[in-house]
C-alpha cells in the first residue's frame, strides 16, 4: 500500500510540476550591407582603396563620439567585409541600436564622416530594423515596394 502511496504522490508532482514555458525568440535583424564604389562603379574594397584596417565606425553616444570596439564579438569593430549573393566584397556594418536616436558614424580613408541613422522596432527581445538613412538621405525602408529581407544600397566615394 505504501509504494501505491509513494506512485500517487511520484505521478502529482509530475502533472503538476510541468507548466507550459513560454519561450520568447530573440530576433536581432540590424545590420546593413553597403557595396563602396567609386565614380567609374568600381568597388573600391576590391580595388584595395578600402579595406578591414583602415575603417573606423563611431557610435554617437550622448552627443560624443566613441569608436566602438568590443573584444568579445565576432565583429569587434562594429562591421565585417563580405562577400554578398552576387560574390561582390560589401561593407557589412552592425550600426548602433541602442539609444533612442541611434547614429553611427563611419570613417573610410580620405574621406569625410558618414552618418547612418536607423528605425528600430524593438518588440520584446526583438530587435528590426525599420529605416536606413545614409547622410540624411532615406536609403531602405521597410514599408512599401522597397522592403527586401536585405538592407543593400550602393555609395559612391571619392577617394
């Protein structure tokens, strides 16, 4: 009778003790793809203008500038150089998305700052981007005909 006692009670902490765990998804969609060309259409990461070690990305943070470094991700620098579906070498930046007016500044060699501000729809742990603007100038958004999955636009430099 005793080990029928010891199966009742075993079998109510195992109904009872199993609640429905909501599991909330991260989703971090932010990073923006930006082929470099100069005036003649020539990507400028492989013709060796530009390249890993000579770009430096800043977040503007309370109205400073600071070069954002962070030893502990797989893209430190705040961006990467990749390769694209069309096999072209792309600037890859992850911008800043944690402020409430987010910039990030960039700057290629020989070459003025470039600001990108970003739309962000945080939901939960959810993070999208919504809205890219390259120098004050709406490049993608997520509304209307222009929404693809990937952020890609096209910037000429002069070097």
């Amino acid at each position: 009778m005793n080990i029928s006692k010891l199966f009742l009670i075993i079998f109510c902490f195992l109904i009872f003790g199993c609640k429905d765990k909501k599991i909330n998804s991260v989703n971090i969609d932010t990073n923006i793809d930006i082929v470099l060309v100069n005036s003649s259409g020539a990507n400028l990461i492989e013709q060796n203008e530009i390249s890993d070690s000579n770009i430096k990305v800043y977040y503007l943070i309370n109205g400073k500038k600071e070069l954002y470094f962070k030893g502990n991700l797989d893209y430190p620098r705040g961006y990467a150089i990749v390769k694209d579906s069309e096999n072209r070498n792309i600037f890859r930046l992850y911008p800043n998305d944690n402020q409430e007016t987010p910039i990030t500044l960039i700057e290629f060699p020989n070459s003025d700052i470039d600001t990108i501000q970003c739309d962000f729809n945080k939901s939960g742990s959810s993070t999208i981007c919504t809205q890219v603007s390259y120098n004050d100038v709406i490049k993608w958004n997520k509304t209307g005909d222009q929404y693809e999955k990937s952020r890609t636009f096209t910037i000429t430099k002069n070097l």
